[in-house]
C-alpha cells in the first residue's frame, strides 16, 4: 500500500506534537519549525491557503482558509495584547488554536496539528466544559422544547 504525501505530512505533524510534549531538548525542538512571522498574505502561503478575508481592520485581520475538505480560521493581530485578550475570549469556544507571533489559526485538532508543520507555534486548546460537543453553542435557538428522543 502506498503512504500519500497528505498522509505522511499529518502523521509528522502528530510525531512532532508528541515529541514537544516530552520536554527533553535536544531534537525536539528542530522538529518543530520557528513560528513563521509577517502580513495575514504571508503567513497564508506559508501555509498553502489563498485567504477568504472576513475582517481587515487596523487591529486584527481574519480569513478563512482550506485545508483539503477542513476550513480553519486563520487571524493576525497588530499587537500581543489583542492578540491575548482575543485567544482569552475565542477559547471559551472551545476549539484547537496553533499561536504564533501576533497570528492564531483556528481549527479542528488535526488539521490544525497539520498547520504546524509548515508554520510553527504552539498548539493550546479552548475550555472543553464550555463546549464538549466541539460546536459553537452559545446563541443558539433555545424557544421552545426541543427534546429529540
């Protein structure tokens, strides 16, 4: 049977989430690349994604991205602070973050897991007991009893 390159991709990019959580030096920290740095554009083709901008403002620029069927929400920020203040307020969410330098993609775990091959960061997770289920509950449609049984 013959690996894909998709594949081989994914799995490296597991190898070395598993490998940063071991905390000896030495390799571990080759594997994953330096943080990639620079405009939402650039960090886009970093990643192989042609952005579909949702916001461009003078404090945060946000598009959205593909990653074979995935999308993920990929943000850039002109300062750490806003940067902070919007990952405290985007991961009671829930959700998979990969954080890099005044940037954020946003995503499913494994497609954002496979991001951090080509564009580094640190992976942090959103408040699993806000949103368990992994979709964005909060105003949904409550009227009304809506027992499915």
């Amino acid at each position: 049977m013959r690996v894909t390159r998709p594949m081989l991709a994914l799995s490296g990019a597991v190898a070395i989430l598993a490998l940063a959580g071991c905390g000896s030096g030495g390799k571990d920290e080759a594997a994953v690349p330096e943080a990639v740095t620079g405009s939402l554009e650039h960090i886009a083709a970093e990643a192989k994604c042609k952005p579909n901008m949702q916001t461009d403002a003078d404090t945060i620029r946000q598009a959205l991205c593909k990653k074979g069927k995935e999308k993920y929400v990929l943000a850039t920020f002109s300062t750490d602070r806003g940067q902070r203040e919007w990952l405290n307020g985007a991961k009671d969410y829930g959700g998979y973050y990969l954080v890099g330098r005044k940037w954020v993609a946003v995503g499913q775990q494994k497609t954002v897991t496979a991001l951090q091959s080509s564009l580094g960061g640190t992976m942090e997770e959103g408040s699993e007991h806000m949103n368990p289920g992994g979709s964005h509950n909060k105003g949904g449609h409550d009227g009304g009893s809506s027992h499915h049984g």
